[in-house]
C-alpha cells in the first residue's frame, strides 16, 4: 500500500523503518516529504521513494546485532551487567526516583552501548515508542531523542526489578557496567 505525505508516522511506516533499521532517520524522511512538492509524490509509493534516498546519501545502516534488540533484552542486559548494590538501590528508589538519578551515569552508557546515539538501534527504539512509559503528548521524542529512550529503559528496569526483586537479587551479576566512566562531578555540570 503506497503512503500519502501525512503517513509517515503511521503504524505501517514505522514498522518499515524498523525492518529497514531506518528509524533513527524519521526526522529527516518526514523534512524531506514535507519538503518534496506534491506533484512529485503523485502516484509514488513513498517507502521506495524513501528507500531510494537514503541509500543514494549512504544512510542505510546495519543492525548491530550486539545491541539488545528488544526492550526484554535490554533489561536483561542491564540486569546482568550491573551489581548487586545498584539493584538493591533501583528497589529502594524505584520508577519515580532511579531514572533521574542515573541519567548521567548508566543513562549515558545505555545511550553509548545500545546504539541509541548513534541511532542505529530502531528496534529497540520502536519498543521504547510503544512502551506504557512512554507518555503520549511527548510520544513522539521516543523516536528520535536518545534521552527520552534510554529514561524510558531505565522506568521499565526499574518496574522489572521491582515486581522481581527476590528473583532479581539471586542473579550472578557480571558487574560488567562501569558507571564510574560516565559519571559527572557537580562541576561537569556548571
């Protein structure tokens, strides 16, 4: 089914994008529908359309098959990959506190390790789109700002260690996460 101008965004495109690994481009696809004058999309089917450019400027990019490419695998790649004092403070603090606390520190390294900065991740980001964290008057951001992903990773670690704790804490933890690489000192910030 050929897409109009207006359906960039929808259901069906979006899986396209994600099988093409092309959802970290839906920002410039959607300028570039917006700016191709209609008499030009008349009678095209805009996917090929779509396809056709980004592979003409070289922007189709390769799964990276070592990012976690489900919001499951994700959480059990952080799981296991962190220790078992950081679990026991995600329990303590939980969804409403632990993101925020983290964004500077694991945050960045989700960013980093699971492809979101460099936007070559769309399966991952297509679960944060559909994520119940994922509020919807800011819904849109979820495609394309890796901050808005990786907080939305971190509120659905924090409901899964939360829910598992018993099972969570058992866990023989790799401690393979240096958060202390990412860390900022308050005068980072400033």
């Amino acid at each position: 089914m050929p897409y109009t101008r207006d359906d960039y965004l929808n259901e069906t495109f979006l899986k396209d994008l994600v099988e093409f690994n092309l959802l970290g481009y839906y920002e410039k696809i959607r300028n570039m529908l917006i700016n191709t004058p209609s008499n030009e999309l008349i009678n095209k089917d805009i996917r090929k359309y779509c396809l056709k450019e980004f592979d003409r400027l070289n922007l189709l990019d390769e799964i990276k098959k070592e990012h976690p490419q489900s919001m499951n695998a994700a959480i059990n790649c952080l799981i296991h990959n962190l220790n078992e004092d950081e679990i026991n403070k995600i329990y303590e603090l939980g969804v409403e506190n632990y993101p925020s606390s983290v964004h500077f520190s694991l945050g960045i390294w989700i960013r980093n390790e699971f492809g979101l900065n460099l936007k070559i991740n769309s399966k991952l980001v297509y679960d944060c789109y559909h994520s119940k964290y994922n509020e919807k008057e800011w819904k849109i951001f979820a495609l394309s700002i890796p901050d808005t992903q990786s907080s939305i990773i971190l509120e659905e670690l924090c409901e899964y260690v939360c829910e598992n704790y018993d099972e969570v804490k058992n866990i023989n933890f790799t401690h393979k996460i240096d958060k202390r690489k990412y860390r900022l000192d308050d005068y980072d910030i400033l």
